[in-house]
C-alpha cells in the first residue's frame, strides 16, 4: 500500500503527518521524502544513511564536426533546450528533460548524450524503518526526475509512505501519482482552503482516493470544514495547536514521542485509509467522494 502525504502550501503540517503516521504503524514501512527541493523528514525520524547514489539524465552534446544545421533537433524539442541558429546548435542543459528525443531525429547521428547531474539518493535505516530521500543540487529546475529516481525504490512488499512536495505542480504530481491514498494536509484559514481547493481538482484529475487531516484545527475559521462538507471529503484527522507539538517541532522531535496518546490517533488514521482504499470500488461509477 502507498499512501501519499501532499499540502496545497508548505508549511500546514505535512511533513509532521507523513513522519508521525510511519513512525506509528505496527508493520514494515519504507518512507520516501520526495520533497527533494527541501527534505525534512530525516530531521524527525534520524536514519542512518548507508548509501548515496547520484543522479544523472541524458543531455544532448553536439558534434559541430558533423551538424548539417537541419534544424531538426530544435524543432521536436517541446523545452527550447536545444536551438539551431544559423550556423550554430546552443544547447540549454538546464531546460533539457532528457527525452532523448533530438538524438531521434538528428539525421547526422550528431547528437550524443553526456550525464548531468541533478542530485543524490541517499538510503539509510530509522530504527527497523527503511527511508529514502532526494537532495535536489542546489540551483538545479528539474525535480522530477529525481523524485522517480526516489519512487524506484518501491516494491509493493512494505507499506509506503511518501512525503510529498507541497503546491499542485509538476512535482507533486509526479511524487503522488501511483499512490492508492492521498492525504491532503491543510490548515483551516482563507490560504489554507484556497489552496486545498488546487489540490483537491489535482486529486480528483489523478483519480487517487483521497482524505483531508486538518492541522491547528482549532484556529482559523470554518471555511475548510464547510468545504469538505460541502463536497463529500472525508476529514479523517484533526490535530489541534498544543505548544508541546510546536516546541517538539521546532526540536526536530516527533509528536508521538512527547505525546505518546498520538501514536493510538495516527494508528486509527492509518485504518481509516485502509477502509477508504476499499471504497472507491463500491462508489465505482460516482464522483461522489472521490
Ligand atoms: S538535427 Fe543533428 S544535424 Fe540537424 S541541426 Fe540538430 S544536431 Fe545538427
Ligand atoms: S533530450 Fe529532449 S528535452 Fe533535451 S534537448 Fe533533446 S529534445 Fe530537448
């Protein structure tokens, strides 16, 4: 079972969730923080890293010795990461996807590839817990290729829990898709439903059931409790604001390990996705919750 931990906006308690949640559960767990612009999940759950891997993808190198300047290889390229000017082939390595699709089309077999560098895999242990997470190079656009790189590592034996990166982009879609549950983080204010509504639309076009945990729920106003009403959301778990989780936060210190109550409170979230993984067959056919 994979279940995704994703937020509209950074900063709602996403990470605190996916952290928790794992920390929790009685069986085999493997987390993979796909936040790879920004991992935190190391500083709560400490592992042992054993192995670092780099990752690279495929960008296009030119041989002008042999470039007849078709121009072929900057028409199919969608990333303007390969133009043809005159009598000159520019190549913009950081805009390239590496599709691999210029050396397709080059007629003069003038295209090869050199690797470039996009960050690190790092594996380790926490505790009997498996952890694998991503670390973008600093400057580098490009992060889905290296939170795939980060999802490879899935192999349907343990239960998965994967840390999203906030917002409704590229990456999120990307660390998300292929997840048997969603879990939106939010936050009940004005942005914290503005931007669950994004992620809301991005669950449903992913087809992925999902379920809300609203954070500080205590704050705020009703806007995200009426929404998810309103449209037949399942608010699985509430964690109000308590100092103690504030300054164990800020410590790097999980809620489940000062307040041990929690771990019962995520336990029963866990069933709860069990349960909904299960109803989406039998509402098959409706849009009613999902
Ligand atoms: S497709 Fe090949 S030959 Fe044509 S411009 Fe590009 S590199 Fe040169
Ligand atoms: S590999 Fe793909 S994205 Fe990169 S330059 Fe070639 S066509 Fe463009």
């Amino acid at each position: 079972m994979v279940i995704s931990v994703a937020s509209g906006k950074g900063g709602t308690g996403k990470t605190t969730v996916a952290t928790n949640l794992a920390l929790s559960l009685k069986e085999d767990v493997l987390f993979l923080d796909c936040d790879v612009e920004e991992p935190n999940a190391h500083i709560f759950l400490k592992p042992d890293f054993q192995e670092t891997r780099i990752i690279g993808i495929p960008v296009p190198e030119v041989d002008k010795s042999i470039c007849t300047y078709c121009g072929k290889c900057g028409q199919i390229c969608q990333y303007s990461a390969i133009v043809v000017i005159k009598k000159n082939v520019l190549t913009f390595p950081e805009l390239c996807h590496g599709c691999g699709g210029c050396s397709l089309v080059c007629p003069e077999d003038a295209i090869s590839d050199k690797d470039r560098e996009m960050g690190v895999v790092e594996k380790g242990l926490a505790g009997e817990m498996e952890f694998i997470h991503g670390r973008l190079r600093i400057g580098e656009a490009m992060s889905p290729p290296l939170i795939r790189a980060v999802k490879k590592h899935i192999n349907g034996e343990k239960t998965t829990i994967i840390d999203a990166p906030p917002g409704t982009s590229c990456p999120v879609i990307e660390a998300v898709k292929g997840s048997d549950f969603t879990l939106l983080v939010t936050e009940p204010t004005p942005f914290g439903l503005n931007d669950l509504v994004l992620a809301v639309g991005m669950i449903r076009t992913l087809k992925i059931p999902f379920g809300v945990v609203i954070n500080r729920s205590d704050v705020g106003d009703k806007g995200v409790i009426e929404y998810c009403n309103q449209e037949n959301i399942p608010v699985l778990m509430e964690i109000k604001t308590e100092r103690t989780i504030a300054e164990a936060y800020s410590k790097g210190i999980p809620i489940i390990e000062i307040m041990p109550e929690y771990k019962q409170r995520f336990q029963s979230l866990f069933a709860r996705i069990e349960r909904k993984i299960v109803q989406p067959l039998r509402h098959q056919g409706t849009t009613k919750e999902y």
